[in-house]
C-alpha cells in the first residue's frame, strides 16, 4: 500500500484515523489523510467502518446520570471553583 499524491502511507492513516475522526489534526495533516481516503478504497473502507463504529457506540452507549450525582457533582465543582478563588 502506498501514498500516492497524499504524502500520507496506508499505515500512517490508519494509525490516524482515530485523531482525523477527532478533529485534532492540523488541517494540512487533515487534506493529506483526506487525499489519502480519496484515492485508497481500503483505507477509506477503515475510515467507513470506524465513523460507523463511533455513531452506533455514541447511541447506544449512553448511561443515565441519577440526579443526585449530578447535582453533588456540581456542587463539588462550584465549591472548588469558590476555593480558588478565595485562594485557599
């Protein structure tokens, strides 16, 4: 598998696949992967499958948050937000 006009190799962009899908990848880094899904069909098979992947965890995997515990959370996070500032 190579890079063709990319610059990008097949295991370069399956090794980064994961910070593409994330966005946190400099845009020139972006367009070579980009590039590179253009024109490899199995590297853009991968991407495929790990978008894929990604939608069905995000929509099943969902746990509910009793009330209580948000509300402590947050209480914990305004009272350590109060410590800071008052310097103690």
């Amino acid at each position: 598998m190579g890079s063709g006009e990319s610059g990008v190799d097949c295991n370069e962009t399956i090794e980064r696949l994961y910070t593409y899908l994330d966005g946190e990848l400099t845009e020139e880094r972006r367009r070579e992967i980009q590039r590179h899904l253009d024109d490899c069909s199995p590297c853009l098979d991968a991407f495929d499958f790990e978008a894929e992947l990604r939608v069905v965890i995000a929509s099943r995997c969902k746990d509910h948050v009793p009330e209580a515990l948000r509300q402590r959370v947050h209480d914990a996070l305004v009272e350590e937000e109060a410590r800071r500032r008052s310097g103690t």
